[in-house]
C-alpha cells in the first residue's frame, strides 16, 4: 500500500451497546498504528523518527454483531484475514455459518479513517483463511519475449511524457501528469490524478487508448480525456510479475 502505517488485529473488552451481544467480553478488533512521527530536530526543521502511535481503532463487526475471540464464545479461533487493493486495506469479515466462517466478500476500507469505501467478490467458492497484497494478473508476461506491457509507475508528479510511438503502453502516476504528447497511441491505458495536457489528437490514438484523470483536471474532457473519475484513489505500486527470463 506504499504506507508507513500497519493494520493488527486486535482484542477488546467492549461494554454493553445497541447491538446485541454479551458485555465484557473480549471481542476482535481493527488498530491502525503509525510507525514514524515528525520530531523536531535541535538544529531546526524536523526529523522522522521510529515510533509506533495509534491513528484509530475500529471493533470488526460481522452481520451487524460484534466478533467474540475468547475460546469460550469463539473455540475455532475466528480471525480475519487481511490485505490491500491497491491504497485500500482488504479485510475479510467472518461468516455466519460454523462450516464457512470465511465469505468470498471482501470488504474495502479506508486505510486511515477505516471506513468502509466499497466490496469486491472473489470468483471462488474456497474458503478464504488469508490475504496478501493485491496483484494484477493482466500486467503478467515477459518484456524479453514482447508477451507483457510497457509499465510506467510513478509515485509523484510527471512534467511531460513524450515520444513517437507507444504500443502496449500502462502508464500510472499517483500525481500531476503535465503533458501527453505522441505521435501514435495505441492499446494504451494512461492514469494520472489529474491529467493536464493532451497533444495527442484523438485521430492518433487507435485499439482501446483510455486516458483515465480525476475530476480536478482544469480542462474537462478536452482533449478525449473522456474518463473522468471523482474519488479516484491510487492504483499500484504496480510492477511486472514475469519481466525477465532471468530475474
């Protein structure tokens, strides 16, 4: 997730509530804790130093009904399995069934705020025990024998992008993208937040070219930057499974 904080699951003493469940008893929850500040240097200015903090915390809930972890109300054990999407934490949240404490629905939180941003379903009827970080299956192959994309990933801004040709081109800036100028663009996916300039006329670009930019972009969709999204949040880091026959 590119972040320098970590997600342990956590146990909990939580009183009595509106939902439905046993008072004091140890239930399971969701901490979010830093690994750095910003400390103030003698010399002036500031410095980064190791330091464990808590940014929140959150009690997991599954239908609506705290998760018990004490062996006596949760004897198996129930944890969640957890993970990322991209700049989402994935969490797995417990079933209702004794012979499926597992869904194949994995909820999308935000990594500080640890609201809910949305679900994803996996297409399988396992159960799921565990989770890892995201990867995306499409950007496999091998740049060596041509099979995969040309893979850009940038984590800040980029003044201009330029070139003659661009083929097979995936190009993700979590910043400013100043400039697109091309001769030809074809099967090309570019995403920046937003995308300024685009010099490469629409008649240029051929075979699925998406120029994906948030809304704050200062020129709409001029240019054929017909994909505007509002909440867009970062995609990656990405990186090429299979890049080289000889890693």
């Amino acid at each position: 997730m590119g972040t320098n904080q970590v997600y342990p699951t956590v146990a909990a003493v939580i009183g009595r509530t509106s939902n439905s469940f046993q008072p004091n008893v140890t239930k399971l929850g969701l901490l979010t804790a830093g690994t750095s500040v910003a400390d103030t240097n003698p010399s002036g200015g500031l410095i980064l130093v190791r330091q464990f903090t808590t940014v929140s915390e959150k009690a997991i809930q599954s239908d609506g009904a705290y998760v018990p972890v004490s062996p006596s109300n949760n004897p198996t054990l129930i944890g969640v399995p957890e993970g990322s999407v991209d700049s989402s934490l994935a969490i797995n949240t417990t079933g209702t069934g004794s012979q499926a404490p597992y869904t194949n629905t994995i909820s999308l939180l935000g990594p500080v705020s640890l609201t809910q941003r949305g679900t994803i379903m996996l297409d399988t009827t396992d159960p799921i025990t565990d989770l890892s970080e995201s990867f995306r299956p499409e950007l496999n192959g091998s740049a060596a024998a041509g099979t995969g994309p040309a893979l850009i990933d940038v984590q800040g801004n980029i003044q201009s992008l330029r070139g003659l040709t661009a083929s097979g081109l995936v190009l993700n800036d979590t910043g400013y993208l100043n400039l697109i100028k091309t001769g030809q663009l074809s099967n090309s996916t570019i995403l920046a937040q937003p995308i300024g300039h685009v010099q490469t006329p629409p008649s240029h670009r051929t075979n699925d070219v998406l120029l994906i930019s948030t809304n704050n972009r200062d020129f709409g969709k001029r240019g054929g930057v017909n994909t505007l999204v509002a909440n867009l949040y970062q995609i990656g880091p990405l990186s090429l499974t299979n890049d080289s026959p000889n890693p």
